[in-house]
C-alpha cells in the first residue's frame, strides 16, 4: 500500500461542492505538485489533510494508520485530533509566523511545548533548521524585520521542527514579489532527496516541472489529470489542461 | 477672613480626603469591571445567539445612555421600585451604589474593547498554532494573548484616562469625591464661605493623576514595541 492514500474525499461548503471524489497516493519521499486555477480546490484539499477542514466523506490513510474516515469521524477528541494532525505540516501562503517571537522562537515553539526534548536540544534542532534554510545570521530577528521570502523561510522551519512525515505547500511563494521566490523555491528544492515527502500547491509551472516527481492537476474541485511533468506538460490530454497552461505560459 | 496661605492647609487636606474616595472608586471600578468586561465580552461573542443578542442589547443600552442617569437609577432605583433601599444610608451606602453603577457601566465599555482586541487577531494565527499540534489553551495563552494586549492597551488607555474624570459623576447621588469636595467650599465648609479656587485647584488633581497613569500606558505601549500586527 502507498504511503499515502486519500480515497474519495468529498467536502462540501453548504451547498458549494468543493472537492468532488478526490483519490491519490503517494510514496515515501515523493514531491507531489498540485496545480489548477483559481477556485479549483486546492487550498481546501491541503486544509483536509490537516484537519483545517473536515471533509463529508472518504479516507486518509498514512502509513497503514486511517487517519479520517468520513464514516467514524464523530468519534474523534480534541487530543486524537491533534495527534493525527502532526503527521502533515503546513507552510500557509501568507506565512502566519508568530510577531511577537524572533526566527528561532518561531521555530522552537511547538517542540518546547510537546516537551519531548531537552531545551538544549530543541535549541540546536531550531538553529540548524534556521541553517538549513538560510537564515543563520537572522535567528534573533522579530517576524517584521524580515522580507517576505525570509519569513517564508522561517515558516518552513518551523514546519520541519516537528517532523511531519507529509510537508504541505499552499502556494509558498504566492505572496512575495517577484525577486523574493527564488530564494524560497529553492530551499523547497533542497528538501528534496532527504527523507521529506512533499505535497505543493504551486503556480510555479516550471517550479513543479523541475521538482515534482508527479503533477496534479485540478479543475472544479475533481482531479482532471494526474502523471508524471512530463506527461501532463509534454503530452496534457483533457481540454482543461491544455487551456491552463496556455493561459500559464502567457506572458503580458 | 483667612487669607489664601490660611486657607490653603485646610483646603489642601479636604480635597487630599476627597480625592481618596475619588481614587477608591476609580480602583474599585478597574478592578471589577477588567474582569467583568472579559466575561461580558465572551458573552457578545456566544456562539447561543439569545445569549449574544442579549448582552449586545445590554451593551448597546449601557453604553447608549448617560451614566449619570445610570448612577441616579441604581441609586435611587431599588427603593422607587421594591420600596427597600438596599443600597444603606450615609457615605458607604452611596459609595456601594456608585461603585456598582460604574463597574457594570466600564465593564461594558471594556468589553467592547476587548472583543475588538480578539476579533482583530488573523485566523491564520490560529490555524498555525492548531497546524503545530498546539492545543486550545496553548494558542491562546502562547500565541494571540500578547497580540490582543498589544491591540488593547491604546484603547484601553483612553477609556481609563476617561474613568478618571468620569469619577467626578458620582457626586449627583452626593458621593464626596474630590470636585464635591471643592465644591463645598463655595458655599461653606471647614470655616471657609464662597471660595471658588478651591474647586478650581481640583483640576490639578486630576491632571497630576492622568499625567502618572499616561507616563505608565506609554511605557507599556513602548515595551510591547518590538513586534508589529
Ligand atoms: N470556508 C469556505 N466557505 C465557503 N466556500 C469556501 C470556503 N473556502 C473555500 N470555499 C470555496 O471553495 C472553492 C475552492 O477554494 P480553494 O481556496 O480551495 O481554491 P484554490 O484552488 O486554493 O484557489 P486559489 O488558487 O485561488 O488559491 C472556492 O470556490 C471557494 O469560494
Ligand atoms: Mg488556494
């Protein structure tokens, strides 16, 4: 079985349909790039699997562990909830660090709280994920004295601190001026290979070409295609695709 | 006739007795209506609308009319109505009286403070917190406390500066804070007739009290500087 496997997830915001029959799987160390226009259900999609929304139905299988099943979701605590929820990380467009703490206590947050680890520990874990993303001379700046692609980069961290098995994107660099995405792209890319599986929303086409191992393409809350780059950028089949990425590749 | 350096002791030490009930009422008032704003406005928040339309109605009543009408009708209310002053004669009584007519009059003016304060707070900080496997407690206490402080405490500062003058109401129902103290001796108190600087020189009192209490709104103001929202 994959790694993992959302099976029919459907969710509905009143009478809006969303998401409609969603299934995919993904294996260990797989970047997955989802891709679709505006509207489409990506975000909400991500949000599911974090348990930022809670879907009508389906299934979300990590690792052999059913994480939600439409079926038996009442029975769910707070508690469970909170542990289920720590196999994803999310890094959320617009950052949503923390103000009042610097880069490093942005990172350091959630590990001290859990208390699984020494402080000295979790000190040295928040510093070398600062390391790995850039950022070893900015550790005592505050949130507002950061560029936006550093406060990106500081939300990735943070995100590694509690070593998610499933890092989540929802459109990371969506948000940063032109200048600024580089530099985020990058350090996503240089997750890649370890042993972080990724899932990102991206309108970075040539981004999820270069990075992802397979592309999701949705449209009207349905997954329209799915392969690998090359397939759904050298060979797209659906009417839908071929239109977006037309509109993708103009320029104005 | 006393001149004004004769007068001055006596003055002085009747408006200091004065400006003591004056400083009474403005702590009492604080210290009932800071938490009492905080229950009011979790209330105004309900989820259980009759309990959010109810205290929004409440709100909107108290802070829609004047509170020296509020003052008269808690003083003299209960005894109009059930025929029993609860309230007990002389200056403890009335001070009682003012001190519930202030607290619920603040209480509702500071939880519209706070509401504004907790409303203001993004979701996304909520949702990073949850997304970090923090629970309820942890995202309020570690995460939006701070930032709904540093939203509150420019508004908060004014509403308490204005509680400082706003003590000076309570003298309608003959409580004897510092400008009815003044006040007296227009007439005749302490061996002195028709003197009006002393109520005049209460104004000194006040701005010496508000300059302290915006030297210290200031200082918390700056210390909550090095974070921006
Ligand atoms: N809380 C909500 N209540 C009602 N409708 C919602 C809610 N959240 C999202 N939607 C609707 O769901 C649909 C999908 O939204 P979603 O944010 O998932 O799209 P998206 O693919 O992420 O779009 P974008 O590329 O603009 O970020 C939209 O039509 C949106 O209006
Ligand atoms: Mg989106």
């Amino acid at each position: 079985m994959a790694f993992l496997q959302v099976n029919h997830i459907e969710k509905h915001f009143g009478s809006t349909k969303v998401l409609e029959n969603i299934s995919f799987s993904m294996e260990k160390g797989q970047v997955l790039a989802i891709i679709g226009s505006s509207g489409s259900g990506k975000t909400t999609l991500l949000r599911c699997l974090n348990f930022l929304e809670t879907p009508g139905s389906g299934q979300i299988v990590l690792n052999d562990e059913v994480l939600f099943d439409g079926e038996t979701y009442h029975a769910i605590s707070d508690e469970e909830q909170r542990k289920k929820r720590l196999h994803f990380g999310m890094v959320f467009q617009s950052f949503n660090l923390f103000p009042q703490y610097t880069a490093l206590q942005n990172v350091t947050l959630a590990p001290s709280l859990q208390k699984k680890q020494s402080a000295e520990e979790i000190d040295a874990l928040g510093k070398s994920l600062l390391k790995k993303v850039g950022l070893e001379n900015k550790m005592d700046f505050y949130p507002c004295q950061l560029s936006g692609g550093q406060q990106q980069r500081v939300a990735i961290a943070r995100a590694l601190a509690l070593h998610p098995d499933i890092l989540c994107f929802d459109e990371p660099t969506s948000a940063l001026d032109p200048e600024l995405t580089g530099e985020v792209l990058k350090v996503i890319k240089g997750l890649k290979g370890g042993d972080s599986t990724m899932i990102i929303v991206t309108h970075e086409m040539e981004f999820a070409k270069n990075v992802a191992d397979r592309i999701i393409f949705m449209a009207d809350g349905v997954i329209e295609e799915e392969g690998t780059p090359d397939e759904i950028f050298g060979n797209p089949k659906s009417e839908k695709i071929k239109a977006f990425l037309a509109k993708s590749l103009e320029t104005i | 006739m006393l001149t004004f350096w004769e007068q001055f002791p006596i003055v002085f030490s009747a408006l200091n007795e004065g400006f003591v009930q004056t400083l009474k009422l403005f702590f009492i008032t604080l210290l009932g209506a800071l938490p009492l704003g905080l229950l009011i406005s979790f209330c105004s928040m309900s989820k259980f609308a009759p309990l959010q339309k109810l205290t929004r109605m409440i709100i909107w009543i108290v802070r829609g009319s004047p509170l020296m009408l509020q003052l008269l009708i808690i003083f003299f209310g209960p005894g109009l109505l059930f025929g029993v002053p609860i309230w007990g004669g002389g200056e403890s009584g009335r001070f009682t009286a003012a001190a519930v007519a202030f607290i619920i009059n603040y209480a509702c003016y500071f939880s519209e403070i706070y509401r504004s304060g907790i409303e203001s707070i993004p979701h996304g900080q909520y949702e990073a917190g949850q997304v970090l496997g923090m629970t309820k407690r942890q995202i309020f206490f570690k995460v939006t406390l701070l930032q709904m402080v540093k939203r509150i405490v420019p508004p908060m500062s004014n509403e308490i500066i204005t509680l400082v003058k706003d003590t000076s109401l309570a003298r309608i129902i003959a409580l004897q804070e510092i400008i009815w103290a003044g006040e007296a001796f227009t007439t005749t108190s302490h061996g002195i007739s028709g003197q009006v600087w002393p109520l005049f020189f209460t104004g000194v009192y006040y701005l010496a009290f508000n300059g302290i209490l915006t030297i210290l709104f200031s200082k918390l103001e700056k210390k909550l500087d090095y974070f921006k929202i």
